[in-house]
C-alpha cells in the first residue's frame, strides 16, 4: 500500500486529487474542534450505546458538542432509509435503474431525508442533555427567549451536519475514493489517536506499576489487533469464482467466443452494512428509553442490555438476516443468468437459464452463511479480547470500527491503483 502511495504522487492529476482528498480532511476535522456557543460537553454520553458509538466515528465531535458534532451519521442513515425503500417502493426502484438521471434525483432525496433527520437528532440530542446547554450565554434561559436558543443550536448542527454532507460528495467527485467512507476512517482514526495518546500518558506516568500495566496491556492490545486486521483482511478479499464458458461462434470468415471467465462471488459482499444495521435496531430502543427519562434498571436494560446472552443472540440474528437481505439487493442470479445466455455462455455442467439462476442462487446462499458467521464473530471476538487486555478502544474498535478501518483502507489503495493504471494508459495510448 506505501509503495502505491509513492507511485500515486509520482503522478501530477493523481497526486492534486491526494492532496484535495487530504485538503477537505482537514476542513472535516478542524470544523470537529470549532465550539458552538451556549453548549458544554455534552455529559453522559456513556449511557447511550448508540450515541457513544456515533462519538467515536466522528472523533468525539457530538460528545464535546462542536460544529460538526452530527457528523456523517444522518447522512448515512438517509442512504440506509433510501435504499430499503428502493426495494419496497416502484417508483424509487425505478429511478435507481434510469442511469445517471435516476442516480440524481435519488441523492436529492438522500440530501432532504438528510436534513430532516439531522433536525430530529439534533433535537433528540438537545434535549436529552439539557444540563449541558447555557441558554443563557444566547438568547436567554426562559420562555421564549430559551425556544430561540434551542431554535439556533438545531439550526447550527443542522448546517454541520449539511457541511459534512457536502464535503464528503465533494471528496467523491474530486478526490480519491469514497467521500463517505473516508470521513468515517478520519473520525476513527482520530478518537483511536486521543485514546493512544491517553495509553502513553500513561506508560510515561512515573508510576511504575502503572506503567508496566499499561505496557502490556498496549503490546497485548498490538498483537490481538494485528490478528484481527489480518483475518478481516483475508476473509475481506476471499471469494468463489463461478467459471463461465463462451460458446464459439462463426461470423462471416471470422471465429467469435471460446473464451473463458469467471463470475467473483465475495464471502463477504455486504461488507459493513449488517453490522451498522444490527447495532443500529438494538440501541433505537434504549436510545428512546433513556431519552424519555425512564430509569436504567428497566426491562430493556436489564434483559436486553449490551453484554447479555439475549443481546448476543438477537445481534446474531440480525446480523445473519441482513446479510441475506443485502445480498439479495446487490446480487441477482436471474439477471446474471440472462446475461451469460444472452451473450452465448454457460457454466461448465449446468444448463442456461433457470437451472443456472438456482445453481448461482444456491452458491450465493452458502457463501453468505458463512459472511454472516464471520460478521457474528467480528461483533463479538475483538470487544471481548480488548476488554480482557483492559485497553480502553473497545468503542473505537468494536466491529463496526475494525471492518470500516480495513474496508476502507483496501478501497482506498484499490482507487489509487485504479488512478495510477488510468494515467498509465493514456501515456501509452499518446
């Protein structure tokens, strides 16, 4: 990856999109330290599972309550609402298969759903942590003066969170790689750096017990997530390849066909999305809980609480019903089957059409099991190991943290090698 690094700023258009890539980063992450007037850090954020994870993919942006503390999170919860509603509603499936004029209006419902539920979350959040808001520092702490100041901190975190939206697109269409996903990766990448730096703090201590504690602790804490990176990266990159053979035929004096090629089924095709969408149903309920002030030795908390063996079977299961659900979005055995026939191939003992559709269908399914096992353990293996070690990254990474870490970074490389072969063939072809 270092070594395309180096070769991607060799090349002038490739190294101007690094460094515009790098440019709006670094405007990301300075609007992360900018204060909003009127708010403290917002207090017990501890207590919501949900918002603390939130925290952590923005850097600790919400939990100290700045400019940009809404983050990408409304963003790609629109992109999640917008594509379930895709498959349910005709209307919206049709715009997603209408090419590019589809794709437009589609993202500008995306960036209105946007709007909308950064207002809602910013409202939830405001009045969630009421005793962190000094009203009085703005308009004033009664009546309607204190509606006018609620009224200008929503419509300030609105605009972050419509400024984090903008920057990432823009990321998109001049930069390298996904804007979305880099954001991500910064904001981690960042809470991991504030953690690391408390670690060495206190290694540094001059306590010696401490500091041998925490020495081991951070080399046990290297090794176990070297382990996991590298199985993540493994199973990330591992798929089964379905052999397709084209048929020759005869066209005029000339022989068409005969080749052979292969249709890359990936272990792990949904990526991150079951996990994001599992943790995300499991803390809604005690999200609302705890915003309606009901007290923590409830139901939910007791029964459903992170770390029960309740919660740990229903994440399984989430985990295992959206990864079939995403793959049925992404991967389409009829169509794929029509294709093959329709251009003269076939796969080496199974005939065309629908006896190819179920045989495709069926490898799909076994490999999406064995996705959504190694998702499971995903969610569970490194916050049990980073717990043992006593290291304090469990939120940073936790599942979601880990597979967005790795995902993002070989799609990142991926993009750059992509660019550099781009030039490449242009030299050649001038």
């Amino acid at each position: 990856m270092f070594q395309t690094i180096v070769n991607a700023f060799k090349i002038k258009e490739v190294r101007r999109k690094i460094l515009i890539t790098l440019a709006l980063l670094f405007v990301y992450r300075l609007g992360c330290y900018i204060p909003v007037p009127g708010v403290a850090v917002f207090d017990g954020m501890g207590d919501y599972t949900f918002l603390e994870i939130m925290s952590a993919v923005s850097g600790g942006a919400l939990q100290n309550g700045t400019f940009l503390a809404m983050g990408i999170g409304p963003y790609i919860n629109a992109s999640i609402i917008i594509q379930l509603l895709s498959v349910g509603i005709p209307a919206l499936e049709r715009l997603s298969k209408q090419g590019e004029e589809g794709k437009r209006k589609i993202n500008t419902y995306t960036r209105i759903l946007t709007l909308v539920l950064a207002i809602a979350q910013a409202i939830g959040i405001l009045v969630a942590f009421q005793s962190s808001i000094q009203s009085q520092y703005l308009f004033g702490s009664t009546g309607f003066l204190k509606f006018l100041s609620y009224a200008f901190l929503v419509i300030v975190y609105t605009a972050g969170a419509a400024l984090t939206m903008w920057i990432g697109e823009r990321i998109t269409d001049y930069g390298v790689s996904n804007g979305i996903s880099l954001l991500i990766f910064a904001g981690i990448l960042s809470t991991a750096g504030m953690a690391f730096i408390r670690i060495f703090a206190q290694i540094f201590s001059g306590d010696a017990n401490t500091s041998l504690t925490s020495i081991w602790s951070f080399a046990g804490f290297v090794v176990a997530a070297i382990v996991i990176f590298g199985a993540i990266v493994t199973v990330n990159d591992a798929e089964r390849k379905i052999p397709v053979q084209y048929a020759k035929q005869v066209k005029g004096r000339k022989m068409y066909g005969g080749q052979s090629t292969h249709i890359p089924i990936k272990v792990n095709s949904s990526g991150v999305m079951p996990l994001i969408f599992s943790f995300a149903i499991l803390s809604f309920p005690d999200l609302i809980i705890n915003l309606l002030g009901v007290k923590s030795d409830n139901w939910w908390s007791t029964y459903m609480g992170t770390g029960s063996w309740p919660y740990t079977v229903v994440l399984c299961l989430l985990i295992l019903f959206f990864s079939y659900f995403y793959n049925q979005i992404q991967f389409n055995p009829d169509d794929i089957s029509k294709s093959i026939q329709g251009n003269g191939g076939f796969i080496p003992g199974t005939r065309p059409g629908k006896p190819t559709a179920d045989y495709l269908k069926r490898v799909s399914n076994r490999i999406t099991l064995f996705g959504a096992i190694f998702l499971a353990l995903v969610a569970l293996v490194p916050s049990l190991i980073f717990n043992a070690i006593n290291v304090s990254l469990v939120n940073v990474f936790s599942a979601t943290g880990l597979l967005i870490i790795v995902s993002v970074a070989l799609e990142f490389e991926q993009a750059l090698q992509s660019q550099i072969m781009m030039k490449n063939y242009r030299g050649f072809l001038k």
